[in-house]
C-alpha cells in the first residue's frame, strides 16, 4: 500500500475543516458547497430574494448559490449562471461556460438576460490568492469592475448588487466608485466567512444611471 504525503498546509486545512460546523451542515443537508450559508444569512439581513425574480449569478460553480436562489425565486423566476469551471446541471438555471471577461461571453449572457428585467446580479467571484494583499486586491478590483460592467449593462435601475471584496489595499477607494454609481451601499460580514478570511460582500441598491 503506498501512503500519499500530505503537506503542513494540506493537514492544517483538513483539521481546520473537520473543526468547521458550516462544512458539517454542508455535508449534512447535501449542499453544494458552505458558500450557501454566506447568500442564506445576506438574504436573511436584507430580504433580497422574492418569488418570480430573474438573477444573474456570477462566478457561480459549483452552484451552491444559484441552488438557494432557485430555491427563493420559484418556477416562474429564472437564473443565468456563469463560470469558467463546470457546473452540475440545476433545474430552471441556464449555464453559460466561459470566462466573463471573454467579450464573446459577455454578450452570451447580455444576450440571454434580453427581455428580461434583472432584478439582482450576484457575485462571489474570486482570484487566485497569492496571499501578498496588494497583488491579490489589484486582481480582485480588475474582477469587480467586470462585474460592474455587466450590471451596468443589464441591471435595472432598481435592481440588487451582490459582490465579493477582500479588505485591504485599495479597499476603501473603490468602496468611493460603488457610491459614485448606487445609492445605497452596504458592507456585511457573515458569520459563516471564515474566521481569518479577509473577504466582506458588497450590496449595492438603486443604480444611479
């Protein structure tokens, strides 16, 4: 029998997970991942979710999100789910694989959200960490303009923002950019973000062009 070897880092995040009460409750209720619990305690904050809503979930494998959407918004809503990594099939969700940033992909979803009023826009895109914060928030800020780019495009004026920040450099000037283009601006921590992650959600309300 050959034992594979495990690195510090690898067996500090197996004993940190097997510690973790949300990767419990994942496993328990058969949820696609623990970022589940992040959109369940945003919309119980807020209120966000209602019957017949039509949402746009971004960065959205391996579905966990688009899963608790569904949920909320019922048959008579519909979701469009992109990411550049495969998702399980969901019911009443449209997938579109590719990278959002791809202009070909961009007009793909544009193109599916036509005739449609979009009333949230969710993201829980991420980069790939380095773990030197000024590097990874340069990548993360190039991601949200993205994002904001597509709620610029399809978001209606009165629709809902939903996106992940990392705290740190550069943090609070690109808050002052959400301001200059949403009303109402609102940071939330929830309790199921890891304790040592740097990560807050941004929902931003009332676009104001």
């Amino acid at each position: 029998m050959i034992l594979k070897k495990y690195s510090l880092k690898s067996m500090n995040w197996f004993k940190n997970s097997l510690k973790d009460s949300f990767i419990r409750k994942r496993n328990k209720n058969n949820l696609r991942s623990r970022a589940w619990f992040k959109l369940e305690e945003l919309d119980n904050y807020l209120k966000i979710f209602k019957k017949g809503m039509n949402i746009v979930d971004l960065g959205s494998s391996p579905g966990s999100w688009s899963q608790y959407a569904q949920k909320k918004i019922g048959l008579t809503g519909s979701i469009i789910a992109c990411d550049i990594l495969p998702m399980k099939k969901i019911s009443n969700v449209i997938f579109v694989l590719g990278d959002i940033s791809n202009f070909l992909i961009f007009e793909k979803l544009v193109s599916l959200s036509k005739n449609k009023i979009c009333n949230v826009i969710m993201s829980d895109i991420a980069p790939n960490i380095s773990g030197i914060s000024i590097i990874d928030n340069e990548k993360f800020f190039y991601l949200c303009d993205v994002v904001l780019n597509v709620a610029f495009k399809i978001l209606d004026k009165n629709g809902i923002l939903i996106f992940k920040l990392f705290q740190g450099v550069g943090f609070k000037e690109y808050l002052k950019k959400i301001f200059k283009h949403f009303v109402i601006v609102k940071i939330f921590k929830p309790n199921s973000s890891r304790a040592n992650s740097r990560e807050v959600f941004i929902i931003a309300s009332q676009r104001k062009i």
